[in-house]
C-alpha cells in the first residue's frame, strides 16, 4: 500500500542490516519521534526509508533511544539501461531489447557511430542517470507545496503592491489638497483677525484718549498734611461713586472723567500752598529750639 502523497519522508543512513524492518519500526516508535506510518530499508544497503504521518519531516529521530540525523528522502529516477526509457529498472524491464543507444538516445545508430552523451532529464551533456545530473533526484511533495505556496504569497503580494500604489498616490494627492486648505483657511483667518485688530486699535484711540497723568507730588503732598487729609480722602470716595462710566466710544463719558479730574486738583492747589507755611512754621520753631537749647547747655557749664 502506497503512502499517501502528503506524508513526509526521511532517510537514515547506518543502521545495522541485522535490524529487520519490523524491529525498526519498534526502535523508532520512540515517545519523542512523530508519528510513524512505515519504515523500509533501501535494498541490502544500510539506510532506512522512515513514512511520518505529518508532512514536516524532523531533523533528528531516535531509534532504541539512540539520535540519528534524518534527512529529507528525494526519490530517484529509475533508468532502465536495457531499452533506455525512464521510469524502471533493467531488472523489472519488459520491453523487447532494441537498437536505442542508451548514451547518445540514437533509435537506430550505426556500428561506428560518434556517440555524445546527452541527459533524457536535463538535455546536458552526460548519461541519463548519472549521479551528476541535478534532476536526478525528483523534488518531495513537501517542497512542491512549500515551493508553490511560497510562489502564490509572492504573486499575492505584487498584486497588493499593485493595488496599493494608486491607493497611496490618491492618499497622497488628498492629504497634499488637505493641506493646501488648512493653509489657504489660516492665512485668511489671520488676514481677518489682523484686521479685525487694527480697527479695533483704531476705534479705541479715537473714541477714548489717554487720561492725563496725575499728579502725584500733589497727592501725596496732601496726604502729608494732617489738617486737610480726612477732606481729600472724602472728596476721592466722591469722585469714584460718582465718577461717570467709562466706554470705548462714549465722549460725553471722557469730558466728564477730565472735568472731575479737574475738580479734584483744585483743593490740591490750595493744600499745597498750607502746607508750604507749616513748613516754615516747623522750620522757625527748630530753630528757636536750637538757640535755646544752646543757652540753657552754656548756664548748666557756668
């Protein structure tokens, strides 16, 4: 019974021609080998055929707990050097013996003719069968599948690559238009807040001038002074209950402001000029008390 294509097979090569077939299958029934279907030993020679029910075929197997290298088993070629044709062997042939040439492949050559060897398999210059042949050895169903399923993920790829690119160019277009825009959107929203800004700066220059600085010589000069200091404290809580609203386009708002400004500043005058003569005053009464602290220190020295 043949094996089923999908199998995978191995080689191993040194085993003991006392070893029948039945008695390997036992040494290599091992907890640690895959599942086995069958083993054959190759002729009289000492290497074994190993039938693995799984397609991966493993690198090392044990046989009576021994490791063995295994190798991935290629089928040959069977050349018939009787009749010349491919695919049995001289001892199995059953084809009546003919004139072929089973170098050159000649039908009917003559008795001196110049033989050139020429390959069945791969046209080259040598015997069909010859050891050198690199077709020799047919290629496992394992690496036909591998082979071919490698070649479709490839033609699967190119065509996704294919597919891909017109996608990425019309992505790219988008994103590039997107862009432009956004840019174009920017530049004509800060055109529009640039000009929104400058009228804005413009209405309030116009419609609300800078106040005029305070004096602040004269304030705090009128706080200095004892006398006066509760009526400038009453008279700026007036100004700033009574002090008009100011806006950024009324008029009327800022004539107000700069007239209770001006009121403000009157009392100020007056203030300053009182404070001037308690100066004076403060001054003479320093020096009084200096001449008279002089005559009392020169009567207590006598």
């Amino acid at each position: 019974m043949a094996a089923p294509e999908n199998c995978g097979r191995g080689v191993v090569h040194g085993i003991d021609l006392r070893f029948s077939e039945e008695e390997l299958e036992v040494g290599f029934s091992h907890r640690t080998n895959p599942p086995i279907i069958g083993v054959r030993r190759m002729g009289r020679s000492e290497s074994v055929i190993i039938t693995f029910a799984d397609p991966q075929v493993p690198r090392w197997v044990r046989c009576f707990g021994s490791p063995i290298k295994c190798f991935l088993y290629r089928k040959k070629y069977e050349v018939c050097f009787k009749c010349g044709d491919i695919g049995h062997r001289s001892d199995v042939c059953s084809n009546n013996p003919t004139d072929k040439c089973t170098k050159c492949g000649d039908p009917s050559p003559a008795s001196e003719h110049r033989c050139v060897p020429k390959c069945q398999l791969c046209g080259k210059e040598h015997e069909t069968g010859d050891k050198r042949c690199k077709v020799l050895y047919r290629t496992p169903y394992v690496l036909k599948k591998r082979q071919w399923e490698r070649k479709l993920g490839e033609q699967a790829k190119k065509e996704e690559e294919a597919d891909e690119k017109p996608r990425h160019r019309e992505a790219q277009s988008t994103i590039k238009a997107s862009q432009r825009a956004s840019r174009r959107d920017q530049s004509r929203d800060r055109a529009r807040s640039m000009s929104r800004s400058r009228s804005k700066s413009r209405n309030r220059s116009v419609s609300f001038p800078r106040l005029p600085p305070l004096r602040t010589e004269t304030i705090l000069t009128a706080n200095s002074s004892s006398e006066n200091s509760g009526s400038v404290r009453a008279s700026l809580e007036n100004w700033k209950t009574n002090a008009p609203k100011v806006g950024w386009v009324s008029g009327t708002a800022q004539d107000a402001n700069a007239e209770a400004v001006r009121k403000l500043t009157e009392p100020n005058k007056f203030l300053i000029e009182q404070n001037k003569l308690i100066m004076e005053q403060n001054a003479e009464l320093k020096r009084q008390f200096d001449e008279i602290k002089t005559v009392i220190i020169a009567k207590a020295s006598e």
